[in-house]
C-alpha cells in the first residue's frame, strides 16, 4: 500500500505547531499503525530529519502509552482497539491519514504526538485507592464478594488510562476515567469505607486540573479502547453528590 | 571471548535451620529501624513494576524517604501491566492438595534444580499473604458465585493454585501497587521522577549511594543520592529484539550497575514462550504472547509431511502430527514452556513448519468448539481469540491459531544475597531484573508472585537491616562527579558519531544474530560463531550509528542507541556464559548435552552452580560460582512423558 500521511509536528511546547505531509510507501497490510510509523521514522532518521515523536511501550493494548489522533478519531476508527493495535489493512491503499496528539488543555503537547497525561496521576493521588499497607490485610476469604459486583468491578478496572475519552470529549472532560476508578472500588466491599471521600477528592482534582464537565455526549465510551461503560459517570456523580450533602 | 576464574560464594546469607524457619528467623534477627529515623534514610528505587512499585509504596508506608523512577509517563505503564495469565499463590483454598512446601518442590523442580531452595521457599511462603494483600486493595480476580476466588491450574501444575483476573492479572496487580504507590506520593513519603531514565550508579566508599538519570522531557542530567538503591528494573528479553517486552524494556541499570561491580548471574537463562503470535514480516516490531491457558484446550499440530501447504481444514486427521501428545503423552499439550517451544523449532526445522517462512505451528480449538460448543469456548478464551484476530485477520474459530515461541523472560540478572542485596553493598535487586528465584525455568504465573513478594514482602524487611547502620553521611562528591561525566560523554559520542544506520538496525541484527546463535538451541559453534560477531557489529555500531536531535530534548532515538549499546555487550556475556554451561538445563538447551531421545540432560556433577559474573573493565570476566546443594528436593531429571 501506499499512503499520505499528514502528522502533527510541533517541537515543543511553545512552537505553535504544524502539519507536514509525508509519503510512505510499500506498506504491508498486516503491519500495526505504530510499525508504519516505524517505518516513516527509520527513513526519516537516514535523511536527518527529526522523526514524529510518539509514545508507545508494550504495543499489546494495555499499557495505555499509545495514544493518537488518527482522522479525528481518537485510536482511530476502529472500535475498542488502542493505536498499536490498529493494522494498516483497515485503510486503502492511496488514502491519506491524518495524525494528531491528544487535544486538551489539560495534556498540553510536550512533543509532536506526545502529550503530558500526569493529570491523570494526580486525580489517582486524590483518591483512587484502598487505604491498606502491606502486610496489614486479613485473609482473602475473610470477605466473601458477589460474583456480579467482582465483574462489573473488573469492568471498570480495565481502564488503561490513555487518555482517549479526555480527547474525544467536546468538553475535554475526564470524567470517564475518573469514574471508572471510582466505580471499580465503590463496588467492592474493600472499598466502602473511603467511597464517598473518594469521590469527592477525585472529582474535585479533575476540576482543578481543568478537565471539563460531562454533558453526556457519550463520545468517550465510544472510542474507550477498553469500553468503559457511560453508566460509571451516573455512579460516579451520585456519589459525589452524596458526599457533598455530608 | 576470555574469562578468569575467581574465588566461589560460599555465603548466600540465608539462615540455616529448617527450611521452613529461615525466613522468620532472618525477619527477627534483622535490625529495626527507629521510626524517627526513617524519614531520614533515603531510598531510590529505579522501575515501577510490581517489583519496584509495589517496594517504593511499601517504603513509603514505613517512613522511609523514598524516590521513585521510571522512564514511562506514568508509573501505572510498566510491563508488568501485560502479564495474562495468573498468580500463584499456596492458599490451597481448592483442599486439592497444594500446599507451601508443594509450591516449593514445583518451582524447584521446574526450574530445573538450578534455583536456591532457601529462596525459593520464602517465595512459596509469602505467595498466600501477597493474595491477601491485593484482595484488601480492591484487586478485582475472578471470584465463583458463592462469592470465593476462584483460582484455575496453569502452565502444567497439577493443582489449581493460579489466582486471575481474566486475562489481565498483571494490569489488576499493577494497578494495585500504583494505586498504593500513589497514596504514597499523596503522603509525601514517594517523590515520583517520571520520563526519567538511570544511566549511572553512583558508588562511593563501596556503598551504592545514589544514581545519574536523565530527564527524558528536558535532556537535563541530573544527580540523585540516597542511603540505598533499590533496581527494580525488569529483564533484558529485548536483547533479542524481538521479544514479548514493551518496546522500552532495556538492561541499562543493571548492566551500568554491573559495570560498577554487582556480578551478573546466569546470563544466559531466558525463556522461550511457547505460545506467541509467528512474525509476520520484516517491519515486525515487537511479538504479542497468547496466554498459555490456551493449551488447555487447544491442540498443537503440524502436517505429517514436510512442504504440505494445503489449508489446514483440508489436511485430514491421519495426516497431523499432534507432536506434543505423541511425544509426551502424559502431559501432552500442558508440558512446560521450554519443552513445548523446543518441540515447536524441531518440528519446524524440519520443515513441517506452517505460515510465512514456515515458522509456525497450529493450536487448533476444532475439537474443543465441537465438545464444549462455542459459546463455552468463546466464554473461556473469547477476549484472547479477538486479539489473535485484531492482529492476524484470521478467524480462530474457523482457521485453526498459528503460534511460535518468543523469548518472554529472563532468569538471569543481577546476583542477589538472600537479603536480594547485590555485590555491590546498598544496592538491591528485586523482580525479573535479580537471578533468584526460578533458576534455569520459570514456571507460568510465578514472574508477578516473585515481584510482589520482593516488594511488599521481602525487600521491606531486608533493607532496613542494612539502612539501620545508616544515614550513611555525604556522599563523596568526586565519585558523583565521575559518575555524572561518564554519562555525559557517552551520550556526546553516541550523537557525534553521524553514521549511516539507525540505532534499530543495529538492534535487528544483533536480535537476530542473538535468536539464530543463543536463542532456543546453542551450540559450542553457534556461540563461538556469535562471540566473534559480537565485537564486530559493536565496532559498527560506534562507528556508523545515526543519532539525529540534540541531547537537550525529547530524543527518542539517543535514548534508543544508548540502550542498544548496553544490549552489545550484555550479549556477548550471555553467548560466553552459555558457551561456559556445556550442559542443558531449562531454559539453556545446548545440543550437545541432549539423551537419546532429544530431551535435555543436565549436568549436576558439573554444573550445579549459579555462575556469577563480575565484570572486568579489560574485558576478560571472571567467573564465580556459588555452588546450590539440595537438602529437601531430590534432584532428578525432569520427564514429562
């Protein structure tokens, strides 16, 4: 296959940014998009231009490091499937892509297609854990738990924080990863005794990280590589008003 | 490649006594650190696996000062997040008969007799309370409907002691320790350095005082110092190239820690997984593991004849080999990985492999659709038949999968004592990155049980034994200095060279080089034959690399070559230590040391030894050994027939 790709370049945080068209030829479908971009970049690299920065680690799908904007939809068009997993026998041969980091105010550029996501840190710092140091646990079996709450716990757990519902969101909101967290501990029995300190300090640390408000667009579940559920955001918010009510 | 013999170890610092009182009497003979002393002691802790992770939380929840590193955005991104299968763990919650000293003679044994029982056992120990741990913290594994966990057999045990959540334990359990890890920064016990990657160690008046990192964001060097150092900094699987690691996984810190004298031990144990998504061309960046639960129910065969392209639905019954079972008919398909993955090459080499160039075989769930239905095996393994098919476009309920084993582990690293302290005193080896508790094999879901046993468990105790000596005063401000000019000038060679080949290139061909010479079978000529290609293509690489930017930025591809680097010569000390163990054992198959019916034979008279490594700055390496004895597992050959 051969393609146009039309990538973000942006040098750092005070250049204002650009696209720049690149041709890539010779492109095996069964190649993932990141490979592609390999490719790209090992040539670039033999020219002596400077090549498109990303960020990726396991290239599996689950280590949440990959992250673009690929015809502006995040992970691109295919559903439930994180960048490094996209394989290029999704697109047709002549088209052209475009590649663009996560937009947010909140994960502000640091390089072409990397983005500072530490925001994402600090709303876990604020609460986005069970209290309890190691050593001091009672035994595993000491507190039986629902098979359905273990599951849809799970569920919630799978979030891999990349980033992509901060991105698709018109709102730039984070709610989805916020409330994923939220949701997995305030199933589990462990995770009753901070539920409610939990959610108030989370969601008042996204607010001040300057993620926007949920209006319910839904585009974040959409293009969730792990399809996180809407519904955590309606679990998420009761709890925080319960919490404020205090 | 030359080597020196030095003197044996002798003393491994584990307490002697009855097995099963080792650990307790260690933990009480171990010094106490006064709690107003703690926030005085500072601990670095390099990588944010379970390992480190789980360590930097735990130390920071006794009031130690700690820093954390990792060269990922997020300490959340470490590869320990990629692990599918499961957990071991001695709860014997099933009454099926495992027990701790069960959990000890399976990973002894499955390591092929090359492991430390006193280690060992410990591990086998602490395994319960790491479940109980994870299940406080809000670790979701999957539970029955009586609201119990539930647990499944793994990787060829015969009872059912492996702890899950689904195929994602490794996300669940790195999460729980970033979460705890977290709490920690919260506190102010951690102070968090991501996107910062270890280039020195910093060693002052013998001790291990500190480290040189550079910050990956601005380029800037920057100098840390503490009373211990803790390396956490996962395996050198990468050196292959291809490999089931992230792309970032590299053996810098432990070998510049090498470099300043930790021994390095059994360089040459690593692990083939048998079970992995074949290479689908030149452009293959990394290799993508299925979980081996998957040969529960999938059978393993290749065509009978050799060249035989047909589509697979149209090779009838009589004319497969369903080598595993044939060969091994006690264990058929659940014989373990090393086994499976060599039957997998030999198969292939002759020629009866399946898929591009051949190097493939197929795992067939034909049989198990038409007795269990479907749905039931969609419900067992559907979340892994979509990845095989996001990946590969083919359908594996119609097309039977095509798997080749990669390499996934390595059981070597750096030497620890029984406290997991290096050669080096202060500096501390835990996780995949030390050599200490699988010996020549690691059994499935026995990699996140001795990374969280380290961190939460183990090294928590043993450090403070050493830090209650301490603080250990200023540290010597010329030992920091050298240590920081040594980075600087490496990274301006790196950039001055301006060659014709990019740092992956070079990385390519030494992993190719690496898989054809010291992967799944090694001979005396093939490592011979790698030994002196080594040094040739290391001469090319610093004469012809390409490194474009600047060292004061996001450089992704100096970061790259500086890694490649360390990857040269760590392979030439894994190809000489590999030459030097003429015997096979686990994962170290040496043709020459094979029974009459191909399987590999040890060689306990000679070999029963760890071999440690100490570097030696004109290059000729010397050899230390320090002899394993058994006292409680008879050592036999392992057969699986």
């Amino acid at each position: 296959m051969n393609l146009t790709l039309k990538v973000w370049r942006q040098s750092g945080p005070t250049d204002a940014g650009r696209m720049v068209t690149y041709k890539v030829e010779d492109v095996s479908p069964d190649m993932s998009f990141l490979e592609m971009l390999d490719v790209l970049n090992e040539r670039l690299i033999i020219e002596g231009d400077d090549p498109v920065a990303f960020d990726h680690d396991c290239r599996e799908g689950i280590c949440g490091m990959c992250g673009m904007v690929i015809n502006g939809v995040a992970h691109g068009e295919q559903r439930a499937t994180t960048t490094c997993q996209l394989h290029m026998r999704h697109f047709e041969d002549g088209a052209t892509i475009t590649i663009e980091p996560w937009r947010a105010a909140p994960f502000p550029v640091v390089k072409d297609l990397v983005v500072d996501r530490s925001a994402f840190d600090r709303i876990i710092q604020a609460g986005g854990f069970v209290s309890v140091p190691a050593g001091s646990a009672p035994d595993a079996h000491s507190v039986p738990v629902r098979k359905e709450d273990a599951d849809s716990a799970f569920d919630a757990a799978t979030c891999i924080g990349c980033g992509a519902c901060v991105a698709a969101c018109p709102n730039g909101s984070a709610s989805l990863f916020t409330a994923a967290k939220i949701t997995h501990l305030s199933l589990l029995p462990q995770g009753q005794p901070e539920r409610l300190t939990r959610a108030k300090a989370m969601v008042d640390q996204m607010d001040a990280e300057g993620f926007g408000g949920c209006t319910n667009t839904g585009e974040c579940t959409a293009v969730c590589p792990k399809g996180i559920p809407l519904d955590t955001i309606a679990r998420m918010n009761s709890d925080y008003l319960q919490a404020n009510k205090k | 490649m030359k080597f020196v013999e030095g003197p044996d170890i002798r003393d491994t610092k584990a307490p002697e006594g009855p097995i099963e009182e080792r650990w307790e009497k260690r933990k009480f003979a171990a010094k106490l650190v006064n709690p107003a002393n703690k926030r005085k002691l500072n601990v670095i802790v390099v990588g944010t696996g379970l390992a480190g992770g789980s360590a930097a939380a735990t130390l920071g929840e006794l009031g130690y000062n700690v820093k954390s590193f990792c060269y990922q955005d997020s300490p959340r991104r470490a590869h320990s997040i990629a692990a599918q299968g499961g957990i071991n763990a001695a709860k014997n919650y099933r009454g099926d008969g495992d027990s701790i000293y069960r959990l000890f003679y399976d990973t002894v044994k499955g390591g092929d007799f090359r492991a430390r029982e006193s280690n060992v056992y410990r591990l086998a120990q602490v395994s319960v309370n790491i479940i109980d741990q994870a299940v406080a913290q809000g670790v979701p594994f999957a539970r029955e409907y009586g609201g119990l966990l539930d647990t499944r057999s793994f990787g060829g045990a015969q009872v059912s002691r492996t702890f899950y959540a689904r195929g994602q334990t490794g996300q669940q359990l790195l999460l729980g320790a970033y979460q705890a890890l977290e709490r920690q920064v919260a506190a102010g016990t951690v102070q968090m350095f991501t996107r910062h990657e270890m280039l020195d160690l910093i060693v002052a008046d013998g001790r291990a005082r500190g480290i040189i990192v550079r910050d990956m964001v601005t380029g800037e060097i920057e100098r840390h110092v503490a009373d211990a150092v803790v390396l956490a900094t996962g395996g050198y699987g990468n050196v292959f190239f291809l490999s089931t690691n992230a792309k970032g996984c590299n053996t810098t810190a432990i070998w510049r820690a090498h470099e300043r004298g930790a021994y390095f031990a059994n360089p040459c144990y690593t692990q083939i997984h048998p079970t992995c998504i074949p290479v689908s061309g030149e452009y293959q960046s990394k290799l993508t593991l299925m979980s081996e639960s998957l040969r529960n129910d999938g059978r393993v065969w290749v065509p009978l004849r050799k060249g035989d392209d047909r589509a697979p639905g149209d090779i009838p019954e009589d004319e497969r080999d369903y080598y595993l079972e044939r060969i091994y008919p006690a264990f058929g398909n659940l014989v373990p990985r090393d086994i499976a993955s060599r039957a997998a090459k030999n198969v292939c080499d002759e020629g009866r492999g399946v898929g591009p160039g051949g190097l493939g075989v197929y795992l067939d769930f034909r049989d198990a659709i038409n007795r269990l239905g479907r749905d039931a095996v969609e419900k067992k393994y559907g979340n892994l038949f979509e990845m095989y098919e996001r990946i590969t476009g083919e359908n594996p309920y119609d097309v039977p999968m095509r798997i080749y084993p990669a390499v996934h582990y390595t059981m070597g690293g750096l030497w620890v004592d029984y406290d997991l302290q290096s050669t080096i005193p202060g500096l501390f080896v835990i996780g995949e990155a030390n050599f200490s508790d699988h010996g020549a094999n690691r059994l499935g879901a026995s990699a996140l049980m001795q990374g969280l046993a380290d961190g939460y468990f183990v090294l928590p105790t043993t450090i403070g034994d050493y830090l209650a000596a301490g603080p250990f005063g200023e540290v010597d401000e010329e030992a920091v200095t050298e240590a920081e000019g040594k980075v600087r000038a490496r990274i301006e060679r790196l950039l001055s060279v301006n060659g014709n080949r990019t740092p992956d290139s070079f990385h390519r061909e030494l992993g190719k080089l690496m898989w054809d010479y010291c992967g799944m079978e090694r001979t005396e000529e093939s490592l011979r034959k790698a030994l002196e290609r080594i040094p040739e293509l290391r001469k090319e690489f610093w004469e012809n690399v390409k490194v474009t930017g600047t060292a004061e930025e996001l450089n992704q591809v100096l970061e790259k070559a500086g890694r490649v680097a360390d990857f040269f010569d760590l392979a030439e000390l894994m190809c000489l230590d590999a030459l030097v163990r003429t015997e096979s054992c686990g994962g170290h198959f040496r043709a020459e040391s094979q029974d009459a019916d191909g399987e590999a034979l040890r060689d306990d008279e000679h070999f029963a030894h760890v071999s440690a490594w100490e570097y030696s700055p004109e290059g000729v390496p010397v050899l230390h050994k320090e002899p394993l004895e058994y006292e409680y597992v008879k050592m036999t050959q392992r057969s699986y027939k």
